[in-house]
C-alpha cells in the first residue's frame, strides 16, 4: 500500500494507482470516464445496484456517456463498477461526486456527502488523496471532510499521510464543446502538497487545472459562478415583466443591447431556473452567510423573482386565455418540453414540472410532450403523466386550447407548432425567426 506522498505521486504519474469515483450519476460518470479513457483503471462505487445491473449490461444511463464508451472500458479493464463500498480499501485516489440538493426548508441537504465520506472514513488509509467535487457551501471540506477521514482510529496528517482537496464540479450536461476533459477544473487543498498530488492525478486526464490557495477558495469560486449566473437571469426575468407592463418586446430590447461588443453579456427570460447548479448552488452561500449574521439580498432577490416565473407564465397564460373567450379550468393545456434545458433528458429542479401543477391546481388538464422523458411525476404533489407519443403532437397540439413551450428542444418543427396551436405561449422565444405579422395565435414571454 502507497504510504508517502512520493510514492503516491508516482503511481498517479505512472497511472498504476487505482482510482475510485464515488457517486457514478451525472458528474461521475463522465469524470470516470475521462481518468480511464487516459489510462486510469477506475473503479465506479454507488449505492445504487441498479445504476451497477445497468453498468454491467454495457449500458449507460447518463445521455452524455454512450453505452459503446461504457462497454468498451468495462470490457477493455480500465472502467468497473459496484456497490460495495469495501473496495475502497484498495484506492488510491478518490473522488466524492454525490448530489447536494436543497432541503423543503431551504437549507443544505449534506446527507450524501456525510454518508460518503462515513462510508469512505472506514477504509481510508496512508497514502490516499481525496477530491471532493459535490457544489456545497465554502468551509465544508475543511469542517466536515477534514476531520472524519482525519481525526478517527488511523489518525492520519492532512498533508502528509493524507492528501484533501475540494474541485467544483462544472458538468453542463449536453453540451459537446466544453466538456469534463477541456473545462479548465479549480483546485483548492488543505495543503500546498495536497494541491501538488491533486494536480499531478487530474492533469494526467484533463487539460488545465487551476490551483487556488485552498477548498475554501475553490468552493467560492464554483457558488459565485452560479451565483453571478442566477442574478442576471433574475434580473433579466424581471425585465421581461416590465417590458410586459409598458408593451415593449423583450427579446428585441435583448437582442439590441447584445449587439453592443463590449460592456455586455447577454442572459434571457424564461419559466424559471431548473438544473442541478444555478437554482440551488447560491442558496447554499446564502445560508452559509445567515449563519454568519450576513443577509445575501441579491441572491435573496433574484430567488424569488426566478421562483416566481412559473406563476407569472401561468399569469401571462389565463390573460391570453381571457383574451379568447376562454377559461383555464375545464380547458386542455398542453407543455412541450419539460426538461430543464433544451436537447437533455433531465428534469431536476425542471419549471415545467411547477407550471403543470399550477395549470392542474387551476382546473386545466395537462398533457405534455418530451422527446427525451417518458414520464414524470411530482414528488410533493404525488401526480404522475406519461409524455404523448410523437407521432401524436401534432394533433394534440390542435386539440389543446393552450399551448405552453417550456423547453426549446431543437426537435420541435416549430412553424408547424404555430400553424397548428390553437393558442401558442412561447416562454423561450423559439418561434420568435418563424413569426409572420398574421400569427396573433403565439404570444411569447
């Protein structure tokens, strides 16, 4: 077993260290992918058995990482997968990639990391690195990692016998121009050795690391990514209502303001945030500073007009509703896309799923549409839809008194979309290229 920070180096250098991925979701999967495309051989570890039973099966259940990538690795040697958390007793590097939500009441839910890191405390040893990637708040590598995988029976020296460090995660599912492997990846270590070891295991896979001078650094450095990205949506969400009031179009304010090249940086409306990082990363900042005596009023303010957005589309639709002659309750609403972004099969933290239940909590019934989602359901709300099938949106789309684009998949036909709608409200201006002066039917956010 490795025991100095040399030898550690050495094997990471040489790619004859195991490397082990905890938590094989949306982030560590790609990420394992990546160190055993490079040479890694890694070692998968998730508590769902069957996320593994798929795994074993040659077949990847995160759209970004196809099935011949996983069955290719998976056969060749470099890439396994289980959920036995023993084997982590034969790592030698370890990355902590489990999903960090929001709790109903707003706070931090850091149950996955501390169950991680409690599983990973029972086989830690000399000689170990260990990144965590999970978006959380700025001090929890150092208050929560450091002392239970430090401070139990091995009593192990950060620095020395055992190398911490905090690296943001920055997956963008979807696209295919920044990936794991080319997005430059901040590192923050509890030590400048911790960063030394950290850099020479993540450089052998990746193309640019960015050292910071701790996790506290580079855990501030994700949330004000996030953060800077939630502020301006709120702000340009709140445009898009004032633009409403004074019967200006928003989207042509927009599109003129980018046209300035330089001074400005172009953001869009839409139904509210959804994904796993801009509706939930800068509320964890948020309580962080409450505990702190420290009241963060952007990031308050741009919640609420961003959580807002489902409502003011629902608002926006019983006007247009009303303008027709007709009511929301008793009529036929229909959602295309519930995704939280275009092109994905994702719906954490999706608006289109807060827009459904208002159009069914005001009496509508609601069908929806998905390319990539088959079904849904509403955690809090206990209702569950199946998406129509595609060779039937057409005719439900003539069929829905309203129309409501949430998600702007570039599958949609869209000037079949206007043609057919009975009544079209475009939240994400899809339709805005394909209008003619004639289509009064489509009304956009």
């Amino acid at each position: 077993m490795t025991t100095t920070k040399d030898e550690l180096i050495q094997k990471l250098q040489t790619k004859t260290a195991k490397i082990g991925i905890l938590g094989m979701g949306y982030v560590g999967m790609p990420l394992a992918v990546v160190f055993a495309e490079k040479g890694y051989t890694v070692l998968g570890i998730d508590p769902d058995q069957r996320k593994v039973d798929a795994f074993n099966k040659g077949v990847s259940y995160i759209q970004d990482v196809p099935s011949e990538t996983v069955d290719r690795l998976h056969k060749a040697g470099k890439l396994s997968m289980t959920a036995d958390f023993a084997a982590l007793a034969e790592m030698d590097a370890v990355s902590i990639c489990v999903p960090t939500p929001l709790r109903q009441t707003g706070d931090p839910d850091m149950s996955f990391i501390l169950s991680a890191t409690e599983e990973l405390a029972k086989y830690v040893h000399p000689g170990m690195i260990v990144v965590l990637e999970s978006t959380t708040y700025p001090g929890t590598t150092r208050e929560i990692l450091v002392p239970m995988l430090s401070e139990g029976a091995t009593k192990l020296e950060v620095g020395k016998d055992l190398f911490i460090c905090f690296s943001p995660e920055r997956v963008d599912p979807g696209r295919e121009d920044w990936t794991t492997y080319n997005t430059p990846k901040v590192m923050g270590g509890m030590t400048p050795a911790c960063v030394e070891v950290a850099t020479t295991w993540y450089s052998g896979a990746l193309e640019t690391i960015v050292p910071v001078s701790s996790p506290e650094a580079a855990e501030m450095a994700k949330l004000l990514e996030n953060t800077f990205r939630m502020i301006n949506i709120g702000m340009v969400n709140e445009l898009a209502m004032m633009c409403e009031r004074l019967g200006v179009d928003v989207w042509e304010v927009i599109e003129a303001a980018a046209s300035k090249p330089f001074g400005f940086m172009k953001f869009t409306p839409g139904p509210g945030l959804g994904g796993h990082c801009i509706p939930i990363d800068p509320l964890y900042l948020s309580w962080k500073m409450k505990a702190l005596n420290y009241n963060a009023k952007f990031i308050e303010l741009a919640s609420e007009i961003n959580t807002n957005m489902p409502r003011y589309v629902v608002s926006r639709i019983l006007e247009g509703l009303n303008d027709r002659g007709k009511a929301l309750k008793g009529n036929k609403a229909l959602v295309l896309g519930v995704a939280y972004k275009p092109d994905i099969d994702d719906v954490r933290e999706s608006p289109a799923l807060d827009v459904i239940a208002l159009l069914r909590n005001k009496g509508a019934t609601v069908q929806y549409h998905d390319p990539y989602i088959p079904h849904i359901h509403h955690e809090h709300e206990h209702w569950k839809l199946e998406s129509i099938a595609d060779e039937s949106l057409l005719a439900a789309v003539r069929e829905a008194d309203v129309t409501i684009l949430v998600t702007n998949h570039r599958s949609y036909n869209y000037p079949e979309l206007i043609k057919n709608a009975q009544f079209l409200f475009d939240t994400r201006n899809a339709t805005g290229n394909y209008l003619k002066p004639g289509d009064q039917n489509v009304v956009r956010l």
